[in-house]
C-alpha cells in the first residue's frame, strides 16, 4: 500500500470516530405534531423526514434523527431538550 492510500484510510478511520448521532426518544407527554415542527425547526429535516422520524420514536422508542460531529450536535440536542424533546448524543 502507497502512503497516499495509508493516509487516505487513516482519515476515513478518525472521521469515522468523531461522528456522533442525535437520539430522540418516546415520552408520553409531547404530541407529534410538536415533535414534527420541532424536527423541522431545529434538525432541519424536511416535513416528511420529521414525520417518518416521529413515528419511529413513537414505534420504536427513539430515532437516530441527525449524525455529526458533537460541535454540531449540541446545539440542536439543547434546543430539542428546552422543547421539552427527550434527546441525547450517542
């Protein structure tokens, strides 16, 4: 292997590590509409990707809705959580 393709591999690898993931979780106390508006407000996902999100919360218990790096993540899981949107970065 050339050490173009070794560097190469070595910044996928370190990329890789520093992606973190934003979870919503179920709670029994916000309506999907709220948990839609708020999907498209501060994750900037499309209405139909907010939807399908909420229902997976709502099926499954929680949702990976956003990955990134933890800079970039915080910010949005704050936002969620002063919803009053179950959230944490896995």
């Amino acid at each position: 292997m050339s050490q173009v393709e070794t560097a190469i591999e070595e910044e996928v690898i370190v990329k890789e590590i520093d992606q973190k993931g934003l979870v919503v979780i179920n709670d029994d106390f916000n309506s999907f509409d709220h948990v839609i508006e708020s999907l498209i407000k501060v994750v900037k996902h499309t209405p139909i990707q907010a939807e399908q999100c909420t229902w997976l919360v709502h099926y499954k218990g929680k949702c990976h809705v956003k990955s990134g790096s933890y800079s970039e993540l915080e910010p949005m899981c704050t936002a969620l959580l002063d919803r009053g949107i179950t959230a944490e970065i896995v």
